[in-house]
C-alpha cells in the first residue's frame, strides 16, 4: 500500500460510515414533516431554497479560489486567495447542514422519481466526501491529485443537489421568497 | 490551523444536531391515535391482513412541500382518489394503491406517484402544469377528501374539499368546460367522506 493510500483509508472509511449512516436514516426513520418558522422567508422550505442557492453561489467562489491557489488563473495570486476558499467553503458547510437536517428528518431518503433519487443519492454522498476531504486536509505527504479530486467532487456533488432541488423548484414555480 | 478542518466538521455534527433538536422539538402533535410501528407497508389499515398486499382503508391530506396547494388522498380496497386543491384550481386523480405504492392519473395530463406506510404518504404530483412533493399524515373523519356532484340546469357540477385537521377546508367547484370557482363551506357534520369506490 502506498503512502497516499494508508493516509486516505481511515478518512475514506469514515466518510463512507456517514454516507451510508445518512442513507440508512433517511431510508428506515418516518418522515415527519415537521413545520418551523424562519424570519424573513415565508416558509422553512423556501428559506431551504435560499441557503442552498447561497452554498451553491459559495462553491462558485471555492471553484474560482481553488484554480487561483493552484496556479490556474495566472501566476498572480492575491495573498487572501486560500482565506477566501477557506471561508467560503466553511460559510457553504454551514449553509447546507441545517438544509441535510431538514431534508433527512422531515423528509428521508425518497425514490419516488428520479429527481428525488438522484437528490437523495447525491446527499449521501456529498457529506461522505466532504468529510473524506475535511480529514485528509491536515496529511501531509499525498499525492498531489488527492485535494483537486474531492474538491472537484464536492463541488460537482453539491451543484448537482442544487439542480435537483433548488434549481428544479425555481424552474417549476417561480423565483420567490 | 492543521486542526480547523476537524473544526470545521465537528462544527457542522453540532448544527444538525441542533437544527434536529429544534425540528424534534417542533414536531406536530401525532394526528391520529399513534398507530403500532408497522414493519410491512400494506399493514397500513388492516393489521389483520398484514400479509395482504392491497390497501384496505385509509385517507392521507396535507398540504405539498413549499405550501399553498392542498391534497387528500382516499384508499378502499386499493381503489385510489386524489385531490389537488389551492382553493381555485384543482385535480381529481383516479388510480390504485397496492404494495406501499400509489399511482393515481387525472385530466389534464395529471399524475401522483408515491409510497404509503402506516403513519403517511409521500410522492409527487402534477396537476394544473405543475408539480409538487408531498408528504401527507393519515388523517381521520371529519377530516379527510369530500367530493360532491350535483346537475345544475343540466350541467355536472362536482365540488371536492380537502378538509385538514382543525376542520381547515380547501375546496373548488366547476362544471364541464368552466373555469373553477372557490368551493362553499362544507358542513362536516353532515356531509360524508368520499368512497373512492364510489367515485364517478
């Protein structure tokens, strides 16, 4: 096994125990619907839809941030460049866990049709490789593919939950708040 | 710094667990005597006939996620009926519920498709070009879906109602090829729940 291997096993093994911890829940728990009021949007579902929209506007600027700390966007490189992906990735992950809560414990995993499949799937998912990148972030000594790659995951994981969601619900219905 | 992705993720652990906690704390009242946690879907209504796969007797009603738009779903026999209400516009759909699973068609190019356990029903519908998810509680008399037809100068005008816990009403009324107008007030105390089977 080699060294990039051995570091990543626990971090892959922990996020795949989520991903198949937040499945499961969502699969066996009986949804239960329930109704909070948030100041300033006129349901929990929209406000849902904002936060999602403002992560997914995030993971634009951790897309944007990433390429520029890697040296993709020229060979200049503003010195706030990783604060700025740090903060924003930090301010997303905020943004969508009270989002995952909502979704699992009032909603569950569903497969009704192949939005909410898809949705369900992809929501496993991103928290599992989230935390895969989370715990090998501190490591030293991986291969220089491993960070691009779950970064690259997270992010296309989180569009595609905002296409399926947020995105399918403006389309349908209009943008309101 | 080499610990702030820890941070990072131990921080979000203790979001959801808050953000549950306040949804958990938030939960609506159970609407109906707390039904035995049924392992087999079909158990839904018929405990005794848990090995049977048609549903016998249920209603769910609720409104669809986002809001704004009521539905009632009635189940006799596997026999299905829906309605779809925002209290203007509306759907009746017709179809079956056998296995967990519901499928319901309508007018228009309406469609429910869902799954069904003891304590609700959960799906997506389309109707009046749109379309919806849904989560809906089972729901007992006087709540529950009313439907009523009645000839006026020789033209059929059906009303239907969904009446949610607390004796909330949603309802339309049309007749053929007229635009649907905001239903009466239903009197629950005598009117009775609709049979699907006796849907026409």
């Amino acid at each position: 096994m080699n060294q990039t291997n051995r570091l990543l096993l626990i971090p892959s093994l922990l996020g795949a125990a989520l991903a198949v911890a937040l499945g499961v829940y969502g699969r066996v728990h009986t949804p239960t619907r329930v109704a909070v009021t948030i100041p300033v949007f006129s349901s929990l579902f929209h406000a849902k839809l904002w936060f999602a929209s403002a992560a997914a506007l995030l993971a634009l600027v951790q897309l944007l941030s990433a390429l520029a700390m890697w040296g993709k966007l020229g060979p200049k490189t503003p010195s706030w460049t990783p604060a700025l992906h740090r903060w924003s990735g930090r301010i997303a992950f905020l943004l969508v866990v009270p989002v995952a809560a909502q979704c699992l414990y009032s909603l569950g995993f569903s497969s009704f049709d192949t939005r909410t499949l898809v949705h369900s799937i992809l929501g496993c998912l991103f928290f599992g490789v989230f935390t895969v990148k989370m715990l090998a972030l501190p490591k030293q000594g991986l291969a220089g593919w491993v960070l691009p790659v779950l970064g690259g995951l997270v992010f296309v994981l989180l569009i595609g939950l905002w296409l399926t969601s947020s995105f399918w619900w403006f389309s349908e219905n209009g943008i309101k708040v | 710094m080499r610990r702030s992705p820890i941070v990072t993720l131990v921080a979000g652990l203790v979001l959801g667990g808050v953000m549950t906690a306040w949804f958990a704390a938030n939960r609506p009242a159970p609407k109906s005597a707390p039904a035995p946690k049924a392992s087999a879907p079909s158990a839904a209504a018929s405990p005794s006939a848990a090995a049977s796969s048609v549903l016998a007797s249920a209603t769910w009603a609720g409104e669809v996620d986002g809001g704004g738009v009521s539905i009632a779903i009635a189940v006799h026999d596997g026999v299905a009926v829906a309605y779809v209400c925002d209290g203007k516009r509306e759907a009746w759909l017709q179809g079956t519920a056998a296995d967990g699973k519901i499928t319901l068609t309508g007018k228009n190019g309406a469609s429910l498709t869902g799954t069904y356990s003891a304590s609700g029903a959960t799906g997506s519908v389309t109707a009046t070009g749109k379309q919806w998810t849904f989560t809906a509680g089972v729901v007992q008399p006087p709540s529950g879906l009313y439907r009523t037809a009645q000839f006026v100068n020789t033209a059929k005008v059906v009303c239907g109602w969904v009446v949610l816990p607390g004796n909330r009403q949603v309802g339309a009324c049309s007749s053929e090829g007229q635009e649907s107008t905001p239903a009466p007030t239903l009197n629950t105390a005598t009117a009775k729940p609709l049979d699907p089977k006796d849907y026409s």
